[in-house]
C-alpha cells in the first residue's frame, strides 16, 4: 500500500510499504478513509522529535472502515465506521483504569505515527482497538469527525478542562493556530464571559473572531492592558498555552489574574522562566499535558446532535495521494491561509 | 511601648514606639501574649521585601489578649483570648467572600508586620478583628496555637491541599525548616503511603524523621532515584517545595511522576526555570499561594482535641524583650538547631 | 409608607406601616424601585410557613435606591442602585466564610419578608447591606435585574451546579414553573447535551421550548420511557426537581441514570418516598438547598455582557400599588398564563 | 470440587460441583486458598435477592492462586496469588472508562456468587481476569487481603470518599457490623475530628471503640442530642448509615448538620421516608452506591505498609470443608461475636 513515511528531517515520502497485519488479538486493521496532518508531524519533520525513527508511517487522526480484526476484540467489528483517536489506551493500566490514557503505561498513550506506523495511509494496525477508536454515528461526517481524533478533546481537556473555565470566566487563548481555534470553541461549552484571543496573523484573529472570540489582539497590542481593563486590573481567569514558545507561555503567566490558572496546550521545545518571585504568592495553577479522549464520547454526541460547529476548521481538501502537496500547504499557513486540511480516500 | 521595628536591612531595634490606637470602628487593640518570628522576617530583614518601609513594626504571628474594640467588632469582645493570624480578611471583597482572604482586596491579606505594624509588640492593632482573628479553646496552650498563626495552615493549604494529597500517596518534601516540617505533619491527616523529606541539614533530616518521614535525605543523595526506586518507576504523587530557591523548585519538577502535583510553598526572590520541553505532556500540575487560612478553624480543633501534635516545633522560648537574642537564635539555625521561637510577655 | 403585610392565612393587606429606620450600623434602607412576587410568597399566605408571623411585610426579591446607610457600612453609598438579595449574609460566621451564606448563622440566610420586614414596600431595611446587595451595572434593567434576586441563583446554584450538569448531559427537568424555566436557562450555561421538561400545563411547556428544552412532555406522557429511548436505556445524568411534591422528586429518582444526580429545587411541604431498594446500589446523589447567592456577581455580569437572556420571565407589569392585583394575577397561573410578575415604583 | 450452593430461601449445600472451566479468553480459572462469607450471602439465603438463582454457588470475595488463564489474559499468569474482587470489570465500556466498575455495561459488576458461580468453592473462574483481580504482595497475609476483597473499598469509597470526609470532621457511623467497623477504619485516613458510631449490640460498640471511634452509643441513646451537643448544635458533617433499614437511614439524615452529607452504604429491601419538608433547605448531599473497587490498589498499598490494621475484623477460622459451620456462626453474630470469618483450604 501507499504510505506517507518519515526519513529524517525534512525528508518524507509518499512509497510503497508493507501492507499492515495483525501483530496481537487485540488489533485492528482500518482502511483509511480521511485523514488529517497535525502541526507535531511537523515538528517530527523538524527533526524535535527523536523518539519517532526513520521509516515510520507519519499521522495519529484519521476515520477509517474496519476490514479485521483480533480475536480478542469484541465491540469494534469488520465493516464498522471509526474515528482512530490520537491516544491508543491498553485499559488494564493504573493511568487507563483512572482514565488517563494519555498515560497509558501498557504500550498505548500517542503511539501512532510516533513509535509506530500512523494513519497517513492506506491502512493502519490499531492496537487495543476496542479502546482506541469511537463508532461514528452516521450524522457525523469524515471531516467533521476529523476534528475529534486530536483538536478537539485536546483543547478541551488540557485547557478548558485543565484550566477549569467556568461560566462568567475570562478567558485568554494565546495562539489561534488549529488547537487555539479549537479552545475557542470548546470554551463556549462552559459559557465563559469574554475570550480574549492573541495571534500575529491577521487571517487567524479574523478566524478566531468568527469562532466565537470577543477581543483579539496583535502579538504587538498591550495585551496585558486590554485584559486588565477588561477584569477590573485583576487579570485573565484562565489563560490557554496554544503556540508552544518561551514567549507565549510567559505572557500566560502574567495574563492571569491572582487565584487563576495557566493551562498549557503548546508543545514546546525549550524551557521557559518562571517567576516565581512575582507569583508565589499569587495562588495561580499552572497545568500541563496530553490529551486523553476521555471528552471525546461525549464530544461526539455533541457533534452529532449539533451543539459543536466546526465547519470552518479545515480550509483545504485533498485526495489522500496527494499528501505532499498538502504538507506544503498546511506549514507554510501565513501563504496559504491554512488552518486544517483533510485527505480522502479515492474511490 | 516597646516595640521591634524595622530600619531597612539589618537594621532592627527593640525601642519605644507609640502605642496603637483604634483607627477603624472594625480594629481591635491586642494585648500580646506569645508572639514568634517568621522566615519571612528574615527576608524583609535582608531588604528582600521592598513593600515593608522602615519604621515598621515586624510581626505576624501572635497570641494575645483583646483589650479594645472598635464599635463595629460584634464577635471579639475585650479579655477575648485570640489567636492573630497571618492573613487579615475585609470579609467583604470577592476573593473573601469566596474564602480566598489571602487575596483580599479589601485592605487584608497579609499587611501586619509589612504594610501596618505588626505582632512583635507589646500591643498591636488588628483591623477587620471579627474576621482576621480566631478566638482560642482553653485547651490548647499560647505555645501550641502560635503554630497555628501561620505555618500549620500555610503548609495545610499551599502544599498538602493545592498539592491534593490523598491517601496512600508519596509525597515528597523539598526543604525541613519549619514550613516543610509542618508539612510533613499536616500531610499525615491525609494519611499518605510515604513521606520522603529532602534537606542538607541533618539535625532537620532528624526532626523530620520524628515527626514522621519515612525516608530522609540529603541534598547530595540521589533524590531522583531513590524516589523512583519507592514508586514503581514513575516518581512521587506530590511534590512540596517548602524552600524557596530555583534548585528546589526545579527539582521538585523533576521528582513527581506523570500526572503529579507540585507545590510550591517556599517565598523565592528569584526565578526558576521550567522545563517544559519535558513538562509539556507529563499532565503535571503546578501550584503556588499563600495562606488563606480558611483552614485555621479546623486546625484549631484538631490541636484541641490532639489530633495533632506540635509539641517539637518550639526549640528556643525567651522573654519578649529578650526578642533581640531571639532573632540571633533564629537567624542561625544551622548552629543553634533552632527551628521555632517563642516570646512571652512578663507578668 | 404603604406595604404589602401578611395577617394569617389568605389574609394580606395593602396598607401603611411604619418607615422603617436603621436598626444596626451595618443596615441600609433602601427605596424598593422594583419588585416581584415568588411562589413562596405564596406558601406563606397558605400558612405553610409558621415562621413567618402575622404582620410581616412580604417580598425577598427588589431592585432599589440607597437612602442611608449605618455607620458601619463601606461599600454601599446613598444614591447606589443595587440589587436585594433573597439572603442576609452576615459575612463572620461560619457558613458565610465558606460562602454558604443560605445557611448564614449569624442573623441572616432567608430573613427578608420572613423573619423580618421584606421588599413589597415603599421602601425596605436590609441589614448587613454590604454583603447583602449588589450594585447594578447601568445596562442591566431594573426587569432583568428581579430575576437575579432569586430564581436564577437558585436554580443556577442548588439545580444545575449541585446537580453538576457537564457538557453532553442529559438534563430533565420536572416542573416549568419560574424555577424550572430559569433552570432551562441557567443549565445552558454547561452545555447539555439535551434538556428534557415535564409540566402539565401546555403554556408553560411552550415557553420551555422556546427558552431550549429540546423535549417537553405532558405529566401524563410515559416520562420514563422517553428519557430512557433518549439515554440508550440508562436514564437521565441529572433531574432537577422544581415542583415540591412527593410525585415529582420520585419521578425523579426514577429517571436518573445509574451513577446520575437528583437536584431538589422545590420547596416542601411533605415527605417523600425513598425507594433504597432500588437506589441503594444505583450510584447516585440527591441534593437538596438554598440558594447561597455566590453565584449572584457572575450571573449579574452575564446578564450585562448579553450572555443571558431573561427578556420573556415577566408576563405581567403592574404599579408597586396594584400589587393586590399582581397577586390575584400570579396566583392563577393556569388562568393567566403568569410566569414572573414585576411591580414598578411610581414618579 | 465442592462448592456451597443456594438452592432457594435457607437452603444452601456443601457438595460437588463441576469444576469450572475456561469459557473466554479474558478468564481465569483460580484455586481459592482463603475465603469469607458476606452480610449478602445471608440476604440471598433469605431469599431477598431474586437475581440470584438456584443452583448458584455463592461468594464473592477470596484470595487464591491462578492455575489456567485465557488467550487473552496478559497480565495475570498462572502461579499468581491474587486477590478476587467482588466487582468484575469489562474495561471497555463507558462506565468502566470513567473508573466506575460497580456500574460495568460489559457483563461485569458484581456477579461473582451471583450471577455467575463465585468464590465459596474449590476453584473458580473469573471474568475480565486482568481488570478483576489483583496482584498481592508478599507482605499482605491471605487472612489481611480478605478484608481488601469488598468491606474496606466498599466503606471508603460508598461511605468515607461519597461522604467527603475531610479533616476535622464530626463522622457519625450507624451501624457496627463489618461495614462500619471498617467505615471506622477507613475514615481514619482522612483525620475525622471525632467519630460517633450507633449500635444496640454493646460487643459491637466495644469493637468499633477499639478500632478507633470516640464516642460509642446504644440504639437506645439519645443520638441526636449527643451528636449536637459535640457539634456546636449543628449536626455531624457526614452519618455514613450501615445497616440498611429504613430507621437508621432515617436517623443518619436526622443526624446531618446543614450542609452535611448523608452517605448510604446498607443494602435496603425496603423504602423509607424522606422528610423533605425538613431537608429541602438544609443543603444536604445523599449518596447511595455499590463499591467501584477503584481504591483496592491503594489500599492494598496501604496494607502492605502497615498504614491500615485489620488484624482484628476476623473472629473466626475455618476450614473450607467447614463452611456449613461457619455460616452458622456468622448468622448469629450476637451470640456468636462473629464479625469476620475466615476459610482456608486444607493442604
């Protein structure tokens, strides 16, 4: 079959690999149907990633038909319609057993595309395939459903949950890249008073505005002005990660009012300072993470019965032969407007 | 009367002062009984604390005897024996009203022996009386309660309850100066599987010891592993910075296992560095604060009905105008084993 | 000044009393410039209420203007527009320290139109006026301002927060009256999933649609059925009962899904069965409260930024000396279609 | 093999049943060493529980070792000694996901010696092996874990973690059977300020009294005055009711202080009366469940490291052929003194 594979930084091709098989009872084999490219295949591709060898089949958000599965897999059947989750969780784990898949010590966590081939394919071997896809109901679409595999519950989990936004709160989302847009988003389910939305690119304030954001600042505005004006001189409630910088998670820091939280999505590559001379006193919880899926049942459920929109998330379409051309125009995002783009299967 | 006050750094006098007066219908002039100092009196005596002028009367732990209230005090009444707490609370901002005095906006948090004068006195004004005061069980003695003043609840809330200890956890304990010991003691009410106590100074790794760490360390022992050694590899639930250095901090980040707590109790005059390019996806959570002392009514019938013991905690008792050798005492612990002083007044 | 008092069941009187005079320096009067009538208000005139004795100046819930204020008062001003809060809250004792003033120890909790004078007057005494009131943003309405005096907070804080109503859920509630519509209101602040209603009036049932219940059943429909067809067989997550009959909270009981909350709004008057046969394993939690109003800032900042809309709760506007008439029109809901009354001072 | 089977109201039988085999690849087949008899064995012997059909070989917790396990087994392996839970868990479905196994949608819950034969037998199979059993130190004696097999998880997950226990609290257990006794126990890991516990048998009080409660007190006492009395006039903070009859649910909601929780634990076969007209205002939670046995793992660590004492629950040793004898003495436990009894298999 026909796989997007990884061999070294900035390298990756669209080749001829081995079909994949069944390896343990538990798995599943899944003919992709739709599939999406994150930004962390990016940073694969940047080489920040060591743990991700050469050769590897790149991608981790895909839906998919189930063409086999193990013996030991008894609620995923042949012919069933999946969302393939970013997080492959075992079940009998401490971390799974609590609900922290994305902890998962049994050989699950992110695996896919990362410590073994992903989605970006033909086809895909799911481990513990019971636990680690979601039956699609059929109102939801592919791509819309594409938008569960990562974005989604990651925004909603390791930043609105995390960072505990409750109705009235403030809310700064800094960064409005496909995770910080999703923030927006998901924020909106807890009825947050104001969001207030920080990103460079003209294109994503506007983006962000039409999500649902009440403010949105230029990384060169006063940021920290307009959200103390806007709270009495307190500060943010809860101020969202979503870049991934030095920079972005220290603005955070100060954005956030005494008794808020800092609820860090970004992946970051380098360490940050931290004041704590200005806030060890200042009672605030900073946060970090990997998503778990543990939202994304009921995530589903609201996209299925239209308490979600995500219409506007992916901007570009593509066969999923053309991958290389939608790599291009997914990192250079400033050219290309880009926010999420889908691929599909050919028929 | 005579007073301790501050002249800028190193500079201390115990001298005359004017006597408090009522300047507020909700002060109360308190006759003081026991009074100790703090580590942070240290810090505002090595000029660490800009927001203290000279002239200043240090001082924010203290038990005493109320000799005068103003007309809007409806609870404490003149010959009431009360424990001062750290925190002064208006009662009537948003942050109090949510239980979060050491926010106050209303003129409270911590003020006394830092932005009015304070305890270490012979008579000290207490404004908002009714709500930053605490009236005290004849069971339990001046030297028990001055524990309760401060560092039981600071170590209480900032650390065991932020830190979200839960039975059968392990906890780490960065740092057995008095902070850190009553953090081993107030974790023990939430009875965690391990206590390990990190501190250079072996006569605190003994006091730690008898109050109840299971294992102690030096600073020169390899912390991580013996700490991954106890918890299958992962690292401890909770991590108590009761230090205030980056090395402390920064290790305590390195210490907790995925989806651990860190927090922070130490006061740092300095930044740390995260590093969250190993952070970002351990679902870690990081806490800073001070007191509230929200939790001071229950630690107060927990030491009357001896559920806790603080028996150890006074190493040095003098004479308060002996208060001079006391701050000698204190300031050098690692000579005269001094973990708390108490002052009491001469009859 | 004329006022609305209660003499014993069924008797209520339009008459002059008394103006009533600052009684503690902590107290405000207020000039009551709009007022409702709560079903409460109703239960006493029954004399369900023994509390409440012959005499007493009915109403809990008013919009007004300061007019002086006790020497101990600090945030309110003469001349402040504000909103009077269903609960006193003394703001020192225990319960409001932990932010349960409803359960307020010190003199206050429901004292208004209760234990002392209330707000179906020309003007009104509100002791603890500080933490008793809320100051009004100029864009919030007198109108609007009403629903916040109780039915929002209460079905905000003892329906959906103590039912903890999360994004996706299945929320039914049994009873359409002011509480259960405002609980369709304030449970869209969480997102559910679906909000099911239950009132066997047809007009109440039309305004729970049109405020979002995505289902309204009659009492005589098969509720049961309809929620469990709805919830793949397993029940509701939360059922909040606003009515106060045995009927409804067992109907309740009986549609909550294994591991579901039941939330007790309504007020009582007789016991109920508990069926512990069947409950006893089933997982869930029953609550029962008052209001505490700490939700009361937030909501009121809703309001204001749009993020609530209460524009259909009064069906009928009257002159603060037609309240006879509001009375006779609130009382026959069933005939008048009356949701909230308000009553307007005259100029 | 012999087992003890129920063959309707009173009538159970020590006689030879098939073995069990494997009948899933997720089985296990484990030779039972040590096993107790439940306060449920006796109600299903009264025929109270007709989900528990003739035939049926009761028990549902033991201790044994592992001699055969399905294809799909991978953490549990012949040889192993191991705890049987009384829950069994799919670990796929919704609520085993959310940590909640007493609710299991997958075939599991409890149904060891009940709906499936159980553990009063030579050998057994159990379900879901990996995720229904678990692993035993060395340290934890077969007599030690018995206790972890259903009272201790079943007191502090359904009593002392549904009831909030938190430091200081005034906890009142009605009951002194082996689930309150082991409330006693388990309420201790969170420092309970006084534990008040209720029972007419005076062997029972002296045992609870043993184990750590402050106050005991006859059926025959007047409960509610005492309570009060030690609570400042308010009510206990949490009445774990353990007993399962209406009177003493009953008694536990009168006990409650405002704000306080009642958490029911007794199996009921019958309803009783909630007096709403009381409790509508009062702000009290009440909670009913069946143990997830998502503490077993810490408190087996706990266990292993001397932080929980069971030394005393078990009165009674016997034989596994003598199981007749045992039941006769655990039936009658106020002649008796039989709290726990213990059986072992004869080697």
């Amino acid at each position: 079959m026909k796989a997007l594979t990884y061999h070294g930084p900035s390298r990756r091709y669209w080749a001829d690999v081995a079909d994949p098989v069944l390896e343990d009872t538990e798995d599943a084999i899944i003919r992709v149907d739709a599939v999406t490219i994150c930004g962390t295949d990016l940073h694969i591709l940047r080489g920040d990633v060591p743990t991700c060898e050469p050769g590897r089949v790149l991608g981790h958000e895909a839906v998919g038909t189930v063409q086999e599965v193990g013996a030991g897999v008894r609620r995923v059947q042949q012919g069933d319609r999946v969302l393939i989750s970013c997080i492959t969780a075992c079940a009998r784990c401490r971390f799974c057993r609590e609900g922290r898949y994305g902890l998962c010590l049994g050989g699950g966590g992110w695996i896919l595309g990362h410590r073994i081939d992903g989605t970006q394919a033909e086809r895909v071997r799911v481990p513990y395939a019971d636990t680690s896809t979601h039956a699609l109901p059929e109102q939801v679409s592919d791509e819309a459903a594409l938008m569960l595999a990562d974005i989604l519950p990651t925004s909603f989990e390791v930043g609105i949950k995390a960072g505990r936004v409750a109705p009235g709160d403030t809310v700064v989302v800094v960064g409005a890249g496909p995770i910080g847009l999703a923030s927006i988003v998901t924020a909106q389910l807890l009825s947050p008073g104001r969001i207030v939305v920080v990103d460079p690119a003209a294109a994503r304030r506007e983006a962000a505005k039409s999500l649902g954001a009440d403010i949105v600042l230029d990384s060169t505005d006063d940021v920290e002005s307009v959200v103390r004006e806007n709270t009495d001189g307190l500060g943010a409630d809860v101020a969202i990660e979503a870049v991934g910088i030095p920079e972005t998670f220290e603005l955070c820091t100060r954005l956030v009012r005494p008794g808020g939280r800092v609820a860090n999505v970004g992946v970051h590559g380098a360490p940050a300072t931290l004041h704590l001379e200005q806030l060890w006193d200042k009672g605030v919880s900073i946060t970090t993470g990997l998503v778990d899926t543990s939202s994304t049942p009921t995530l589903l459920t609201m996209l299925a019965n239209h308490r979600i929109d995500v219409g506007s998330f992916i901007t570009h379409r593509f066969g999923l032969d053309e991958i290389q051309d939608a790599y291009d125009v997914f990192s250079r995002p400033s050219d290309t407007g880009a926010l999420k783009v889908a691929l599909f299967r050919q028929h």
